[in-house]
C-alpha cells in the first residue's frame, strides 16, 4: 500500500504525523463556515498545515505501517526513507509534488518549502458523513413606506375627543351634593336648638351668642270716663261704639334681659338651682319656658341692657357661664 494512504489513515486519528527527514502534518480543529458569497455552508473539520522543523522521527508513522503491512520495523523504515527520496526527487526537478488526500508541497526560488492542503477531505471524526452545502440567498424585498401616505392616514385617525357624560359618577355625585346642602341648613337648625342649654363646661369659653330681634309687643289699654250717649246716636253695627269725649290711653312697653344660668327639661330642677342662685346672692328666677318646652333660670334680670352686659362682662371674668336673653 502506498505511504501516502498510511499518513492519510493517521491524520484521522491523531492530531500530528511526522514524516522522518520531510516534516510533520498537523491538524487543528476548524468550525463550521459560512461562505457569504457563494452562501455554502461547510461542517466543522480539521485544517491541514506542515512544518517543516518537525523532523525527527517518533516512530508513529513506521508502527502503523508495520501493523498494517505486518512486516518488522526497520523494513517500515526503509519504506519510509525510500519514499522521501522519491519526494526529494520530484522537488528538486518538478518544484513541487502531490501528497494524495493531504496536499501539495512546493518550493519557492529560494528553496524554501510551502504547502497547500486539500480540502476536499474532512478529517474530522465527529463530521464524518456530513457534506457542504449550498443554499440559494434569501432575497428580501424591502417595503416602501410612503411617508405623506402614513403621515395623512395617521391624520385622519386623529379625531377630536368626544366629551362624554359619565352617569354611573353623575349618580353617585349628585345625591351626595343634595345630602350636604341639607346637611348644611340643618346644621343651622341643630345650633339653634342647642344654643339655648346651659354651657356647663367650666375650662370652656362660650362663644358670643347671636340674637335675633324680636317684635316689641304693645300693650294698649284705653280707659273710658264719663261716657255721655247722644239719643240721636245710630247703632248700625253689632259692635258697641262709644264715642267719649275723654279718653285716657295707656301705652305700656316692656323690655327685659335675662342672664341665662341654664335650661332644664325638669321644672324641679330649675327650680333647685334658682333656690342654690338665691343662696349666693343672685335675684334667680325661672322666666319660663322656651319653644323646645325647656325651662329657663336667669341668675338675674334687668330693664336696661346696658346694666345687663356690665353684670354679664363681671359673671365670664369670674368663670361662670351666661348668655344674655331679650325678651
């Protein structure tokens, strides 16, 4: 068998075969590839390379030809010198010489060796059986955007905003308006209600109470004397009218303020605490009821307003809680 199939069998299992006096082949893994031209997809492989500086022998390629050709080892050897001569031969005549399955050796001007593997051949165990492939390139064609198109349909989706009318939130807001402007009269009225009970908080100043003026009433009393009736006098209603020729009228006009000391809803109890007033020197009274049927206690009650804030100013700047009533 020819060497050259013996250094092609190793390069499939070893990584690096030395040819004794030529030099030694080495394999290096290579990946997979892509070629963007002609688009063909090579599998992964190993790359051949020589060098030359690798002489010397290791005995790698002699045993296997000696296994395969069962002949002793020193014969392995003199077949293996017997083919770098005719190697040598062919360079020194031809410049250069084909290695089959592995590659081309050639010599330059200068003497020096170069080598050109052959790449027809996967070395590569775990490819074996996997071939190149070439796959047409994919043509893709680009879209053509017409920007005034897009521009003018985006336009025309733009549309105005419509206002629309929640119901769902209407229903729920509007009842809750209505509640607090009852809520808000209403308040008014629970204030009155309360402004009229006894503040009993000492630590507490009360607030200045506002009243509201009431109608003075007039009281007109007439008294008749010496009452002379005309006989020509006709009486043509069924109401006496007498025409007097003295008549006395009497106006009388009556204004009280009240020092309010507290409302009760017991009589009994008002009446305790004018009896308590009354210890401490106070002209106490109950002046009645009020429209909430409540009885009232003043400490004391004056015809002129003027004499009823100065006693109202002395009572606050000695703690005691009093609004003033006018009646």
């Amino acid at each position: 068998m020819n060497i050259e199939t013996y250094i092609s069998d190793l390069l499939y299992r070893h990584d690096c075969v030395i040819v004794p006096g030529l030099g030694g082949f080495i394999s290096n893994y290579k990946s997979a590839q892509i070629h963007p031209v002609s688009h063909t997809l090579r599998p992964p492989s190993k790359s051949i390379s020589f060098n030359v500086q690798l002489k010397n022998n290791d005995g790698l390629l002699a045993n296997y030809i000696s296994d395969c050709e069962s002949i002793p080892f020193a014969s392995a050897q003199v077949k293996i010198e017997q083919y770098i001569k005719n190697l040598q031969n062919d360079l020194e005549h031809k410049n250069q010489v084909k290695i089959s399955k592995v590659g081309v050796l050639s010599r330059d001007l200068n003497g020096l060796l170069s080598f050109e593997p052959d790449n027809t051949v996967n070395y590569l165990l775990d490819a074996f059986g996997l071939d190149t492939i070439q796959s047409p390139a994919i043509l893709r064609h680009a879209k053509e955007v017409s920007l005034p198109k897009q521009v003018s349909k985006g336009a025309k989706r733009i549309k105005a905003p419509k206002t629309s009318i929640n119901w769902k939130v209407a229903a729920v807001i509007l009842p809750l308006i209505g509640l607090s402007t009852y809520v808000s009269f209403q308040q008014e009225a629970v204030s009155d209600a309360y402004a009229n009970y006894a503040y009993l908080n000492p630590f507490k100043l009360k607030p200045a109470a506002t009243y509201t003026a009431r109608t003075v009433e007039v009281k007109e009393t007439l008294i008749l004397t010496s009452i002379e009736v005309s006989p020509e006098m006709e009486i043509e209603t069924s109401v006496d009218i007498i025409s007097t020729p003295e008549v006395i009228a009497t106006i009388i006009n009556t204004v009280q303020f009240h020092l309010i000391a507290g409302c009760f809803s017991s009589e009994v109890n008002a009446v305790n605490l004018v009896s308590k007033l009354k210890i401490q020197g106070f002209d106490s009274s109950v002046i009645g009821q009020n429209s909430k049927g409540l009885f009232r206690v003043a400490f004391q009650t004056f015809s002129s307003k003027e004499t009823a804030l100065l006693k109202l100013k002395n009572l606050r700047a000695t703690g005691t809680s009093t609004w003033l009533l006018k009646q």
